[in-house]
C-alpha cells in the first residue's frame, strides 16, 4: 500500500523554470530509485531522469544541463528542477518510485501525472 502523488505542473513561457514534486508515503522502508517519464500526445513515453538510492544520475539527451533530479530522503520525495525549458518539453511527466516495503519487498508505483505546457 504505496501512494505516489506528483505536483507542481503548469504553464510556463519559453525559457522559464518549475519544480516537480514526486511525494512516496504508505508501507515504504526505503527507495531504491526513481525515474522520471514524460508522454506527449501521439509520443511513445520517455525516461527523461533517474536517481539512485547511492546517488547517481542519469538524464535524457534532450535535457542535460536544463533538468536536475534531486531527493529528499527524510520527506519521501524526489525533485524534477526544469530550467531553459522548450515548447517540446510539453508533455505529461510521471513519476515511477521503486521501494522496499515494510513487508520486505520491493515494488515500483507509478503517481498519475502532472501536467507540463510550455508556450513559445
């Protein structure tokens, strides 16, 4: 019994910058890892970041040095900081956190998506 809830979509111009939330609470002993996707009408979903509990990042070609994954250990959440964003990163981001559960497995959940539009 994981509850994923993801936040802080909106409209932004061109060049401008927001915040994603990804926010874990239920049965969670620790996270192991999280990515961050994004689907835009008529796309196939991307994996747009990853974090892993020892710390290390990955990040799609198209937002390197625009796009910043962080986590915050001690409130179950992790962070998608979006800057110098583009009109082709519309699209609805969704975030998927693996965790081990008090139970002693290990299950990912997936939240329902936020909203991200960028005009030009």
């Amino acid at each position: 019994q994981v509850h994923v809830v993801e936040s802080g979509g909106g409209l932004v111009e061109a060049g401008g910058s927001l915040r994603l939330s990804c926010a874990a609470s239920g049965s969670i002993r620790t996270i192991r890892f999280t990515d961050w996707y994004r689907q835009a009408p008529g796309k196939q979903r991307e994996l747009v970041a990853h974090i892993f509990s020892g710390g290390t990042t990955n990040y799609a070609d198209s937002v390197k040095g625009r796009f910043t994954i962080s986590t915050d250990n001690a409130k179950n959440t992790v962070y998608l900081q979006m800057n110098s964003l583009k009109p082709e990163d519309t699209a609805v981001y969704y975030c998927c956190v693996a965790v081990f559960t008090t139970r002693g497995d290990m299950s990912d959940y997936w939240g329902q998506g936020t909203q991200v539009t960028v005009s030009s």
